[in-house]
C-alpha cells in the first residue's frame, strides 16, 4: 500500500550514458523516458508514449536496451513495444480485454530476445491473475514461456555463459519482504529452461535482489540473521554472507526490478544502507558510507558507470535528483537542482522516542521554519504527524516540498516510522505482524504527546495525515484515540475485510498481505470488524479531509465512498475530494496543487489561523 512514485526512477547506463525514466506532472503523469547528454538531456521517446506499467499493480521496470533497440512498455494499453531508426513498433498483441495482458521488470535475455514477467488477467475478479516469464523477439514474431515457478516472479537473469537462468518468486500468503525462494534453472541450446533449484531464500527468509558474479556464483540480498546482507550463493549450494552488519542493505520489493546494490569489481559492491549509498568490500567485510549528505537513494535507481555510482538520490537540503558519485565521494548533479528558498525550508532532525512499553521509535521530526513569521511568546506550534504507506515503507531525513508547504506556514510535521517500517531489521517490522491498527497507532501517539512534552507543539492543535497504509493509520488513529484534533486520509483501507482477496475487490499482489498484519481469516474475522475505521466512524475525534483517486485499483473510491456517506448528519466538519484520472498516489500537477491547497486550507479552519492566497475549502456536517 505503497503511494505512486514521482520524478526521476528506473535508472541504468546504456553504453556510456546514463538513462532514465521521469515522472512529469505537468504532462498529466506522463512518464518519459530520457538521457543525460552533454548541458542537460533529451526525450529518448516523444509524447505520448508513457513508460509505464501495471504488473503487480505497482509496476516493474518498464523499459530495456536490446542490442541499440529500445523496448519499453507502455501504459495506454501496456503492451510492449520497441523503438529503432525505423519507428516504433508494437511487439505484443493488443489484449482482449483492455489492459488484460501487462508485462513488466524488462530485462535482455539471450540474443534479439527481451525477457519480462507477462500478468494476464483470467476472470472479472482482480485476484483472476497468471503470472509466467516470457521472451519476447525484439525482431517481432512472438513471444514464448520461460517457466511459472511461483504466483509471483521476478525477472530471469541469463548467466555469463548462457547455460542458467536465476529469479526469485514468493506465494501467498507471503509478501516479498516475508519470505521468496531463489530459483535457479539449467537452459539449454534452444533457449529452453529445464527444472528449477532453489538456493536461497524460504518462507521466512527474503531475498529481494540477485545479480550474477560469475558462471557458478551469484550476489543475493537476503535476510537469514534478520537484516538484508549481501551473501555470494554458488550453484554448489553454498551461501556465504560476504559483510554481516546489523544493517538493511536491501528493502521492500514494491516494484519488481529495483536494486540496491551494484557491483564495483575488485570484491567492492556499492550499497544502499537503509537509503544511505556505502561501499561493501568484501576483504575486510566493512560496509563504508560514501556522500553522506545524500541521505535517500531510490532503489528504483542504481547503477554503476565507469568507476563511479549513478542514481537517484536526495538529502535534507537537495532535492531527490540524478547524481554520479566518485569513489572520493565527490558528487556530480546530472540533472539540475532548482533554486530553492532555502530560510524557508525546514532541516530534518533525526529522533529516536520511546513508548510506554518501551520501543524506541525513529522519528524524522521538520520544525516550522519562515524568517518572515515568529508566532507570539509562548505559543507553540501545530503538529502533523505524517504516516508513511507501505505499512513496510520508510521515512528518510530528506528535503520534501509537500512536508515544506506545511511547515513554511508555521506547521510542525513528525514523519514516524512507526513498528512496521523497513530500514531497522526484520524483527522491527515484525513488530506489526498481525498489529496493524494497534502498534502503528500507538507508536504514532507516542511520538505527537513526547513533541508536546518536549514543548515543540500544541496538544491542542495535533492532526494526522496519510495516504494508502499511511491513511488507514491515520483513519484508524482518529477512529480509536482523541490525541488529535483533525487528519487528512488518502486513498485509504477503510474496511480491513473488504480489502482481501477472498471477500473484497482488492489487487492479487496484496489481497493476502492482510494474514500478515491483522490475521488469516476467518479465524481473526472479529479483529478486522473492530480494527475497521468504517466501522467505527462513531467515534470519530474531530474532523477529517478524505482526498482519493477514482481510477485507484489498489484502493479504489468505494471504501471511501462509504465511510464519508456515514458522516453525514454527525455534526462533525469534513470534505471529500474525489480526482478523476487519477490512480494510487496523484501524479498529475494540477491534482497536486488542488491537494494541498485543500489541506492546508482545512487545517486553517480546524486549528484557528488564516490562509492567505489558498481557496477556502468548505466542509460539510
């Protein structure tokens, strides 16, 4: 229940230049595909053409170079195409259904073949879904099955000589991050695969990256001891974990094809150390930071050109960008950082809080900052407290200009990682197994009353906010606690029932994730009804602003639909807003703009300060 990504993502170097593909709000979402040329870059695709896809829902890598062809697919219709210096072309076969047949985590296989994970839907239910892995003849003629050893899959890796083929998948119940296996298959002359092994991985152990070193050896990051280490598996059977440290060098597997680490040569591998770059050298089995002041890489952007790293990367006082990093550390800007108004923008302060029962809680807390306001003697500030979605996603100490809007306007903002969150090692997320809507809850508690203890905001004036996991925190903390005044829900589960592969409408990809963070049904169906927020709208604290996506198929409009028709007549302010063409997440800018504005304008009448410049948002009762 992770929201849509934005800006720069699926980043790889295509001979000596570095390619990526980038989110554009002012092109109604488009996402282009361009490279970094001499003085800036270029489009390598024209609109409309929008490099994207529906696999898993979340989307895979959506674009590969194939012997100087481009292959990509495309969200229209997800089909998958190819670009040469005769035009583009289409590869796959329309669907009959529309958007039927999705492929995604585009990969080169053996000569003039692509290789990708093919989703084909089988019934009306979201949940009627195949999965296969496919080679697709970039010269046209079809496409054929590679193997289907799981329910979900990832991307075949060709070995060096041609002779094995390596992937992960998992089953449900499991969630990526649960438990995958790594398989392995012998393939033959023809291209053929043969019987798969499994090396690594199992039910409690994830593997969530696996590259090939040589013909015999593989690099995997998996978590056997707990934490995401980088271990060489030999088709001998043999796993070796090549720097045990207690740190996640790997993460959640939302979207099929992201990496986290890339190696170096030499027994050196750069590594993503819960969003932080470092380099791993296997001789001394160290793991050092490198560029500490970028504090959030994208692992849907990580690569190696030459002898330095590329990725998308961001840090408290620099936007999330396309940047080449020197092993010195030096760090290149590949595409231009906007002159921003930096007095204005909030400097984010790592924090550890602790709850009632212990657990230390990490915290990235964003004071309010603008030199052209000081509020009076002794008046301490509103307080967000922002929940990120996932629930296994991660808060990183970044620059972020929808968290900036806020506090330039004297808003304070606590951005938790409550137990959950990936970044802290297999037990912290564990914390949540079948706790959703109790832990995430009370660890955000925890963390709004220690800001009012510590005299940094108002407990008077307290709000939550949050979008997919984070809105079903924030629904279910406004529905079950009075420590806040107002919150703001987004695309959110409001049903927990209705949310499952079994008896709601949900996505395959998470309608059984539910076993994990509530329970299996049905012997835990009393605790989704009681941890419902539409089932207890009654007690709703104080007013809220739902905002959702009409064309949202992880979260669709429905649930929200029904909690905000059970306001009416309570007496309690609301408004809901409801963006046509808009999917998981808002992508387009003129929904951006409108959200926010609309937020803000809200928290002004519940908290009791003017917005100047901002549309007075009305509320119903």
């Amino acid at each position: 229940m992770a929201a849509a990504g934005g800006g720069p993502q699926w980043l790889d170097v295509v001979g000596e230049e570095v390619w990526w593909a980038e989110a554009r709000p002012g092109e109604q979402g488009r996402v282009a595909l361009v490279r970094a040329v001499p003085g800036g870059t270029e489009d390598v695709l024209p609109a409309p053409w929008n490099v994207r896809n529906r696999l898993h829902e979340y989307g895979g890598r959506p674009w590969a170079v194939i012997g100087g062809v481009v292959v990509f697919t495309h969200w229209a219709d997800q089909r998958v195409y190819a670009q040469s210096e005769t035009g583009v072309v289409a590869l796959t076969p329309p669907p009959e259904e529309p958007q039927g047949v999705r492929y995604g985590d585009l990969r080169a296989g053996r000569p003039g073949e692509v290789w990708a994970v093919r989703e084909r839907a089988t019934g009306p239910r979201p949940t009627d879904v195949e999965r296969e892995l496919v080679a697709i003849a970039v010269a046209g003629g079809g496409e054929r099955v590679l193997a289907a050893s799981h329910r979900f899959l990832t991307v075949p890796k060709l070995s060096p000589d041609g002779r094995h083929a390596a992937w992960f998948g998992w089953d449900h119940p499991l969630m990526p991050w649960d438990g995958t296996e790594l398989c392995v298959a012998p393939v033959d002359g023809s291209g053929a695969f043969g019987p798969h092994r499994v090396l690594a991985g199992g039910a409690d152990v994830s593997v969530c990256q696996v590259e090939w070193e040589t013909t015999a050896t593989l690099l995997a990051l998996a978590d056997p001891d707990g934490w995401w280490n980088l271990h060489r598996v030999g088709l001998d059977g043999s796993v070796v974990n090549l720097a045990p440290v207690e740190q996640e060098l790997g993460g959640p597997l939302w979207k099929a094809g992201s990496r986290w680490f890339a190696p170096l040569g030499g027994g050196r591998h750069a590594v993503l150390a819960s969003g932080r770059l470092a380099v791993l050298d296997e001789a001394d089995g160290s793991v050092t930071p490198l560029a500490g002041e970028l504090t959030a890489w994208s692992s849907t952007g990580l690569a190696v050109a030459g002898d330095d790293v590329v990725g998308v990367a961001g840090g408290p006082a620099r936007e999330s960008a396309v940047v080449r990093v020197a092993l010195d550390g030096a760090v290149t800007d590949l595409t231009p950082q906007p002159e921003l108004p930096s007095a204005y923008l909030p400097v984010p302060q790592e924090r550890v809080f602790s709850t009632a029962g212990g657990e230390a809680v990490p915290v990235v807390f964003y004071p309010p900052r603008n030199p052209d306001f000081a509020a009076p003697d002794g008046e301490r500030p509103p307080l967000l407290v922002d929940v990120h979605g996932g629930p296994t996603g991660q808060h990183f100490a970044e620059l972020n200009l929808e968290i900036a809007y806020f506090t330039s306007r004297g808003i304070g903002v606590a951005a938790v990682n409550y137990g959950g969150s990936t970044g802290f090692g297999r037990a912290y997320r564990e914390r949540l197994r079948e706790q959703w809507g109790v832990v995430d809850v009370g660890d955000c508690v925890a963390v709004a009353e220690a800001l009012v203890a510590a005299g940094l905001a108002d407990g008077d004036r307290l709000g939550i906010r949050g979008g997919s996991a984070g809105g079903f925190t924030a629904a279910a903390s406004l529905t079950t606690t009075k420590t806040y005044r107002a919150g703001t829900v987004m695309f959110p589960v409001l049903d927990l029932a209705g949310w499952t592969g079994t008896e709601g409408d949900t996505h395959d990809f998470e309608s059984r994730y539910l076993d994990g963070l509530v329970g299996p049904l049905p012997s835990a169906r009393q605790r989704y009804v009681e941890r419902s927020p539409l089932a207890n709208v009654g007690e709703l604290a104080g007013p809220v602003l739902f905002q959702q996506g009409l064309e949202d198929r992880i979260c669709p409009p429905e649930q929200a639909d029904r909690f905000v028709a059970r306001l009416a007549g309570r007496g309690i302010p609301y408004a809901y807003q409801r963006f046509a063409g808009e999917q998981h997440g808002f992508r387009q800018a003129a929904t951006i703009v409108a959200a926010l504005e609309a937020e803000l304008s809200f928290y002004g009448q519940v908290f009791g300060f003017e917005t100047p410049g901002v549309a007075r948002l009305e509320l119903s009762r």
